[in-house]
C-alpha cells in the first residue's frame, strides 16, 4: 500500500520540481515582443506542468484572437497605437498571470527557467523584422 501511494506521488513531485518560465516573464515578452511570443512561452509552461492540450488550445485562441485583430485592423479600421498598446497590455495580463493563477496555481513556488535562449530568439527576431522593413521603405540597401 505504501509503495502504491509513493507512485501516485511520484509524477505530482516531478511536476512540482519542473523549472517553468516566470509570470511575470511571459508577460514581458508577450508585451514587448508579441502576443504570440508570449504565448509560446505559456504553451511550453502547461506542457512542463503536463497539461500540453490546454496549452494547445491556449495557442489556437491566442493564435485566432491576434490574427483577428490584424485583420480588423488592417481591412476595416485604422485602430490608434494606444488601443494596440491596450491590446497588448491585455495579452500580457491574460498569458501572464490569469493563465499562470488559474492553470498552475503553485507557479511561485517552483524553479525557474533562464529567459536568454527566449530573449536572444526574440531579439534576433525582432533585428531581422526591423531590417526587412527598412529595406522594404527602401531607407537602406542590403545589395
């Protein structure tokens, strides 16, 4: 009976010793890089916790929301910076500490991943959209 109660234990324990990205992390990085970003951050998070098909359906809607954002914005109105901003501030808030508080209730207390590999991703990234859109304004030449 003893031996039984130590493997239910086992997999709990393991979950609990997981390292998972900071809250606070994720909302950072969904804030200033993208909500999708962000959201690939709190996927990884419920996959370690071992809830994979919750993260799953997190990056569908989250993948769908912005997506309809853009579309809106782009086809029908010219939505002014501070309601982007708004937007953004909102996927924070939402990838960062509703999902957090709600799906892993006991976040605080467990280890936490470095955010350079994430970090040097986005910033890379981000170098390259900001290098492809001055030469798409045609400011600079790459050729």
């Amino acid at each position: 009976m003893q031996q039984h109660e130590q493997l239910l234990d086992a997999p709990i324990n393991d979950i609990n010793n997981t390292p998972i990205y900071s809250s606070v992390a994720v909302g950072l990085f969904t804030f200033f890089f993208t909500p999708l970003f962000g959201m690939i951050l709190a996927y990884q998070n419920l996959k370690s916790v071992g809830k994979a098909n919750l993260g799953l359906k997190v990056v569908l809607a989250s993948i769908v929301a912005f997506t309809g954002l853009i579309v809106v914005e782009i086809f029908y109105i010219e939505l002014p910076g501070v309601v982007n901003m708004g937007v953004s501030i909102g996927f924070a808030l939402l990838l960062g500490r509703n999902l957090h508080d709600t799906y892993i209730p006991n976040h605080k207390q467990m280890p936490k991943k470095k955010i350079w590999v994430p970090l040097v991703i986005g910033i890379v990234l981000l170098v390259i959209m900001v290098v492809v859109t001055i030469n798409t304004l045609g400011l600079i030449s790459l050729y």
